[in-house]
C-alpha cells in the first residue's frame, strides 16, 4: 500500500473482479481489487455482489481524483461511496498519505469481520490521488481473524433436542460445508437418520468419495417446499432460512412451513464443523459417517449429447481434487453426479449475478495452481465476461472451460412462463434466443489466445476433455447440447 | 409501459446501455434501458456515468423483486438506489401497479429536464415485480420539453462586449454543436477574429464541408493551457470552464488563466444557437460564416501504417453523412482530418469511461439506419464491451468498425509517465500490453458472425474500408498500427 501509485485502469474489469472472488473462495484470505473511479467500480458491482454473498473477504481499492480536483466535476468524477455503498460492509476514503498505512489496516481487519450474510465482507478503500503520491506510514494494530468464538452451548442443546424428534434436516452453508463440518455432519445423520442439505447456493463446498453425501436444495420454491414439507425441524449450520429466489404470485417467500421449528446452530462465519461435532458427540454418534464410496464413476455417454450427459462425461473423466466453477444451469445440472465421482470443490454462482463462472476459475486456478480447473458454463451467461479467456490464456491457467451451447438464454424463457405467460410472441422468444447469428465459441475463444474445440457427440466430448486435460493453459469445448433429459 | 412483465435480465448489458446512450445522441428523444436488479444496474453504471455527462434522455427502467419479498434478502437483492445514485438525476420506486402510469410519466419528464451537466438527465424508474404483475392506468400531465428558454439579454450583451475585446474563445457544447449553432460561431468568428473551440468531449458535434471549421478543445492540462494562454475572454456556449482530465502535482485544476474573464453566454440544454445568432446580429456579423470547402479529401495512404495513416484513409472515403464513433485514442486523433474532408456527426467518450465506441455506434446505427456508421476503437477499449459485435451482426446494422490494434493499453502507460515514473518495471509494463497472446480481432468478430479483416498497409486498409462500406452488417478491421506519427 506504501506509496502506491493508483492508475492502473479497470481493464476487463467484469472478469477481474470475478477472479478475485474466486481466489478469495480458495484461499480464504483477503483478496485485493484495484478499481478506478466510480466507472471502474461500477464494472465491479455484479461481481461484488456475488462476492458479498459469498462473504469473500474484498479489500476493494478505489482510485479517486485528488481530493482538491472533485469538486471540479472532471470527466470520471462520480459519487464512488454511492456506488460502493450497495455491495460495501466498510467504506472509507483515505484523506492523507500519511494515514493510508492504518486506513489499509482497517480495511483488511473490516474484511475479516464475522458479518452476516446480507452485508458480506467487502471493505472499499476509496483513495484519492493526492494520497497515492504521498510518503504512507507503516500500519499499527493487528488484524482480527474472522472466525467467532464457538456458539455459547444454547444453540448445541437445542439442535440436540431437535435432532432427537423425527424429521430434521441439517441445512450448511458457509464454514458448515469444509469437508470435516461435513462429516461431522454426516455423523449426526446416521444416529438420527435426518437429511443434511447444502443451501442451492454455496460459495464453496467440497464433495465425493470419502465424503458424506450432501444434497443440495433445489432452485425453484416448490422444489424446496417439497424437500422441506415433512421436516418438523430445520437446524441452520452456517446456513439462513430458505427463500425464494425471485417472489411468484401466490407462493411464499420465506420456504420454511409452518409448524416446522428453526434452530440455529452457527453462523457461517463461524466454526461450524466444532458445533457439528458437539452436537454429534452428545447424541453419541459414531465416530465415522457413511460416505460416498469410490466407485461411482460413470462410464463415458456415447452418441448425441444433452446436459445430463455432459455431467456423466465429466464424472467419468475430471481428476481428484478438482475445482469446479459454475454459474448455473448445465453446470448446476452436474452436481449430483459429480458428487457421487470425483472428490472436488464446487463453487457457485451464491448471489445470482450470472456470468461469474468463468472468471471466478481464473481466480481459483491463480489460487490453487496444482488443482485441474474447470469451468461449467452457460452460453448466455458465459457471453457477459469471455474476457476471462485472455487472462487464462495470458497466466496460462490450466482451466478446462465447458460452454453448454443450447443457443438460448433459457433461465428467461423459464421465468417468463413461470409469470403464466405461455404464448411467447416472437419478439420475446427472438430476446431469449443466442442464435441468428449462432456465437462461434471456438472462434471466440482462440480469439483470445486461447485453443479450442465443439463437439456434438460423447465420444468427441471425451476426447474434447482428454486433450483439454493435457494442454498447458486454457482450453475450451463449446458442447452442442439440445436438452437435459 | 402498462402492464409490463419485468424479467428481462441484461444480457450483453455493458453494450446495450451504452446502445441506448448512442440512440439518444443521435434522435434527441428518451431512450429506454431495461435493467434487472442491482446487478443489472451495475453492469450499467459505466456506460450511464457517460449518458449523464452526454445529457442524453435515459429511461433507466430497474426491476426489482416483489416489495414484500425485499426483507427477504434473496440472492439478488440490493439497494438499487444505493447503486442508482451516483449516476442519477431522479430516481423513484414504484409502489402500485395502479401508479405506474404516472411514475413512467414523470420519468420521462426528469429525463427531459434541462439539468446541469454533473447532473446529467437519467432518470431511473425502480419497478418491484409485484407492480409489474398488475394493471397500470394511463398517465396524465404533458412532458416537458428539454429546451430552456432562450438566455436573458444580459448573457447576449455581456458577450457581445467580450467578443469586442481581443483574444475572445467561444467554447461550444451541448446545443451549441449543431450545424446551425456552429455557422452561427462561424459568423461571430468572422466579424471578430475569436476563436472557436468545442469541448474535449462532446457527446455529439457535426462538422465538415458547409460549416465553420471549430477546433476541438486538446486532452493535456498543459496543451489546454497553450490553447486559452493568450485569451482575454472566454465565452461558454453551452459549454463549462474547462477542467484537467485528471489531477497532476503542480497543475491547477481550473485551467481558464489568471486575468481571462468567463462570460456564460447559454447552457447546453438551451438554444445555444439562438443565442449565438443573436450575438452575431449585434455584431453586424455577416450573414454567412467561412466554412470548410468541399475539396479537402486527401489522398489514401500507402505502405505502413500509423494513427494518422488510418485516419488519412477514412478521410479520403468515408461517405457523407456519416456516423462516427470513438473511444479516444486513435479514434479522437482522426477528427482533424476527418473534419476537413467530409460532413459528419462526430460521437466522443463524454464522461471518460472507455468501452464506448462499438456500443454507441450501435445504438446510433438502430437510430439512423439510413446513415453509415464508424466505430473508430483502441483496442484496449473496444476489449470491454466488444459483445457489441453480436448484437450488430444480429440485428444487420452497416457499422465499419476499426480497432486500431497497438496492442498495448497506452494510456495507463502515458498516465504512469506522467505521474513521474520514468523507469517502468516488467510486471508494470506487463500490465499495460495486449500481447502475449496477440488478441486476434478478426477471430472475436468472427465469433460474433461479423465478418472480418486484418491490415498492416495503407493499400489494405483502402481496399478492407471498400469491403466493409459495400457489405450487408458489421464489418471489423483490425489495424495493425505502430505509432501516431
């Protein structure tokens, strides 16, 4: 921070942002952006915005105008504390080089906060110009760690004596979904024989063989009322109470029915694989959990590919220890299976701002460089930041990078007729469609400097991966997929 | 507006907010964004902090969740107008399905108001779903028109004694940059031997054969200074005191000097040319100004080419009438030549945030399809949004786009000089390169389905400007440029 000079632009800022996120998910340790002026921030907001929600620890500087140049209303003048202020759990603008040096201190500390989930962990550190140029002093005061204490021994008793009735589930998310909070919970489940489930959204969650099996919750409402219709209690480790992704007329929005009681064991901030551990202990559960087995790779699909196939051919062939980014959709779709494959961590789209997958791999892939990549992605997602390609290619990041080519912007389509809409006009269904002309996702990709490939078939598709899986950097397969079942 | 159904999600939005700028430059009428959520409006903030300063009339439509599903903090929830702000003149939310017709009413009336240019006219209509669910009434009252009434006599009178004087600058923006508002300075000039300059960035200024030939104001703190250096007056016509771009250690900010009176003639929203006629009636101006001729078409380039090559090339054939659109750069550097040889409308960056070029060119394209347009883009630039390509292919428009491909982010390397860092080290000169890998323009286009070249000669360039002025959509020419000289 010491003297820095802040004029580094916001190049491809979408995907920048994104990796940053992706790096912060791996490694658990602050991740620092470096923005400019209120244009450059506003590049980043739907990516700090997935970042908050996966509670990402972001020290986000914000270059600024010298201070005594704001009021002039130069060209990239802008409110940046208006802007920053929506996906922000901290924001300070640096007055002098002199005190840059504890205004970073307390951005880093800010970053490591136990907040909740609805403010996230991003810390924005707007500085001006006139302070960059200066001389900064050394930082005092020591960081804080972002873990809580434990939970006072309420909330274990109380998820004990729920777990003791019939019909719990075990909702994780956040520090509830490492692999040993997992099998703690996996332990609770085979004494008690309730359900454990991830949240739909997860910044991060490790499965496969040796691991407890969690299922995650389903996206649409009535999927997750199903799930939940007989449950008579709900315990939240790390995890909030379900809630609909977007409002439908007539259905609730808040998931969790009535008469099913609410415990909270911890926050995801917090240790919740120790909770999950006294919880299992005082219902003296067995030491080790049932666990997915390793033999339950699928052997590779053959002939015309839809999205199920994709995942089969992926469960059939990733490495142990992968990273998978997804944003949705096809790559969503491949969970389950995958889960059942491969031991992998898989990182989500947590707070809806699609075209994340991609660039949350560049990040990862810089985090972790000895773990094989992939990336699962939609084409229409996909669309809004294929500039990661070039910083793949640039860092030579090994990152396999699946584009699920349906030519359609299908979650639009889906919830259009969910709004009982069910004769799309032309007009509308020409905005769902990606097609007209098709995007040619190989030409793009090697655009970028980066090799790549379209198949149509589960052997190309096998193929596609072995070589995607040898090459040095990134390579992408554009899959032709024409459904799911 | 009545009954709306707001799913729409932004795809490809970097581009299509910035399309709606490009629109509304060209018709002067509102133009509509259609955003989903604070993510949406994110993707958007960079393309609407250059609308603001553009004044351009933006509709900024916002679907937000349900009212009562807010408090919910569903994954894509946010304080839209948190985000809004920064970029805003007017911002409301919906709060009945019954009062949007008045809503969408006032909307377009405060995107029509003659605010101030750091205000800018965006006026931001929240929508929550639930609004979007049912019937809207029709809305009453009448819009405003955007024009001011004409300046008091004093403005008139007070420039008029300026302009008596010597060494007098007439800066023209806003309204002062239509044709008829130039030859009106055109005769102000002629009676006084004042010059004329625009602004650095204009969001709109026309020139060529049959007008007055006004300068364009220089990017440098330091060549602004030479410019106003010897003026004893300056008179803003539509315009505001100039201001350096950015803040450098031992500038002034306000770059007007010592001793040169400001007399504000009209603001950019009113009828600057009225005005300016009448400034030149009681100078006994004569009734015609000196205008540029009708032979100034150089000839074409030949061999290696640099900046000024390609622009001697567009000068020498781009059609009359045409559209051309820039980020800065190259692009900016060829409006001097340009300026001589053919009528046009010239479309700048306005607000500094860069990735503009290609998106405005679209939207101007859908606003005057009987017009040629030209995206004249760095390719540091045209990297941030160039989806644009998709959307131009995809709906047929006649753009040349010429990315002026140096393959290096040059002007993070000026700024970085400029600051007083002489010696630049390899991860900091990495940063500002655009090789390794080469990005491969015609490739990317290709992706998008629009057809594609790349030229290193002046002979190539002239027969790549024949190929893509004779074809059916877009067409990108990379240029393969080594310098301004």
């Amino acid at each position: 921070m010491a003297s820095a000079i802040c004029v580094v632009c916001s190049v491809y800022l979408k995907a920048y942002v994104r990796a940053a996120d992706g790096y912060g998910r791996m490694r658990g340790t602050p991740t620092c952006t470096l923005l400019h002026l209120g244009a450059g921030l506003g590049n980043g907001i739907a990516n700090l915005h997935n970042a908050r929600r996966a509670s990402t620890a972001v020290v986000n500087l914000v270059g600024d105008h010298a201070g005594y140049h704001v009021h002039y209303d130069a060209p990239l003048t802008s409110n940046i504390k208006d802007i920053a202020r929506g996906v922000s759990a901290w924001i300070r603008s640096s007055t002098t080089a002199e005190g840059m040096g504890q205004d970073a201190r307390d951005a880093v500390a800010a970053s490591l906060a136990a907040n909740p989930e609805s403010t996230g962990n991003v810390a924005t550190l707007i500085i001006p110009a006139d302070c960059a140029w200066g001389d900064a002093h050394a930082p005092s005061g020591v960081v804080i760690d972002k873990h809580w204490a434990p939970m006072t021994q309420d909330g274990v008793t109380e998820s004990v004596q729920a777990l003791r009735s019939a019909d719990a589930i075990l909702l994780l998310d956040g520090n509830g979904l490492t692999a040993a909070a997992i099998n703690q919970a996996g332990r609770i489940a085979k004494v008690t024989g309730c359900r454990v489930y991830a949240t739909t959204f997860p910044a991060r969650s490790e499965s496969g063989p040796g691991l407890y099996p969690v299922q995650r919750m389903p996206y649409f409402p009535e999927d997750v009322e199903a799930v939940l219709a007989s449950a008579k209690s709900l315990i939240l480790a790390g995890a909030k109470e379900p809630v609909s992704f977007f409002a439908y007329r007539g259905k609730p929005s808040n998931l969790v029915p009535l008469g099913c009681e609410v415990v909270r064991l911890a926050h995801k901030h917090q240790d919740v694989g120790a909770d999950l551990a006294r919880v299992a202990n005082m219902l003296d559960a067995p030491a080790e959990p049932d666990v997915v087995g390793i033999d339950g790779r699928p052997s590779p699909p053959s002939g015309p590919l839809n999205t199920a196939a994709v995942g089969q051919a992926l469960a059939a062939l990733i490495p142990e220890n992968s990273i998978v980014s997804t944003d949705s959709g096809g790559g969503g779709a491949a969970f389950p299976i995958l889960h059942q494959a491969v031991r992998h961590s898989f990182l989500t789209i947590t707070r809806g701002s699609i075209g994340q997958g991609g660039p949350v791999a560049v990040g990862a892939a810089v985090a972790c460089p000895d773990r094989p990549v992939f990336a699962l992605l939609g084409d229409g997602g996909a669309l809004y930041t294929n500039q990661f390609l070039w910083t793949a290619a640039r860092e030579k990041l090994n990152i396999v990078c699946v584009v699920y080519s349906n030519r359609t912007y299908s979650i639009l389509d889906t919830e259009y007729r969910r709004l009982g809409v069910n004769t799309v006009g032309e007009i509308a269904a020409s905005r769902f469609s990606l097609t007209d002309p098709d995007i040619d996702w190989v030409s793009l990709a090697k655009g970028y400097g980066a090799d790549a490939v379209q198949v149509a078939t589960g052997e190309a598709l096998v193929a596609a991966l072995e070589q995607g899986m040898a090459a040095q950097g990134p390579f992408l397969i554009e899959v032709l997929v024409s459904g799911r079942a």
